[in-house]
C-alpha cells in the first residue's frame, strides 16, 4: 500500500520484540524490511538487507530460506543494473530450487535471468528463460506468473518485430 510510515513503525515494533523474545518469525523481519526497501526505490539498502538474510539461512542450513534470500538479491542487483549480479544470484537460487524440488523459485529464478538477459541486450536467452519460467508457472497452476513471462515474451517478439508472435503471446 506504500505507508512507508505506517510500515517502518511496524518494522520498529518487530525488531523490538525480537531482540527480547525469539521468535521463529523474527527471522522473517529483515528479509520482509528488505523488501519495503525494494518498494521504496532504496535498491543498495534492501541489498545489504538481503545480504544479511542470506548470512543468517547459510548459516542456519535452511535451503528453502538461502534461495529465497538469493532470489531477493537477483531482484535487488536487478533493480540497480548489476545485471551480470542478478544473473548469478538467480542461477544460484535456480540451482538449489531445482535440486530440492522448490519449482515455484525455479521458475521465478529463470524469469529473473530472463530479465537480465534481455536488458543485457540478449533477446535469444531472455526469450528460453521466460518460456521455460511460463511452462513451469503452467505446471503450478500459477496464472498470474504465466501471465508475467508471457508478457515479458511479448516484449522480446515486439523488440524484434515479429509482431503475430508477439500478439500471440498477449492473447495467451
């Protein structure tokens, strides 16, 4: 809803409460200020927050946490053109998706190499990315993802001018 004051008055609270009790929850706090952070527009901020939740599932042996952790550092070197960063955090997340069966990172991990790869000017492997991303959104019944990357494959029939693939892909 963007209430950034709303939202940072929370996030006092949380941290509030967790350095007095712990709470499984409260290894979610950082990752979750982190994210506001992204919504924010602070991209260097919410890096260093994610930086440190990585720290905390490394250590703490969680897989399904790490790659999430990676999934949000693709995302935050994305946003701040880090494009060659965003691509191996993602394939990091990928990789450990893929061999624990965790297909919803999977796929958004793929989705996230497609975008690098396309603002890094390389419409062949953004396009692989973003099918294979939709084909595996398809296998979870995650419509709005399937949406994403079919839009995102769009853009790239677009950017080529191949224009009947392109409205295509939008009418899919």
């Amino acid at each position: 809803l963007h209430r950034f004051t709303e939202a940072d008055e929370v996030f006092k609270n949380a941290e509030r409460l967790c350095t007095v009790v712990h709470y499984p929850v409260c290894a979610d706090v950082v990752g979750a200020k982190g994210v506001l952070e992204m919504d924010r527009g602070h991209y260097a901020q919410a890096q260093t927050l994610f930086e440190s939740v990585l720290a905390a599932a490394r250590s703490s042996g969680d897989q399904f946490w790490e790659a999430n952790a990676l999934l949000d550092l693709s995302w935050s070197a994305d946003e701040q053109t880090h494009l060659d960063q965003a691509l191996d955090w993602a394939d990091a997340a990928r990789r450990i998706s893929v061999a624990k069966g965790y297909d919803d990172i999977s796929q958004t991990a793929l989705g996230n190499m497609g975008w690098a790869y396309y603002k890094l000017g390389d419409p062949e492997k953004a396009e692989g990315m973003f099918i294979e991303a939709k084909k595996q959104a398809e296998k979870l019944g995650d419509l709005t993802d399937q949406v994403t990357w079919l839009q995102a494959i769009g853009y790239i029939y677009l950017d080529v001018h191949k224009f009947d693939a392109a409205e295509e892909s939008y009418r899919q």
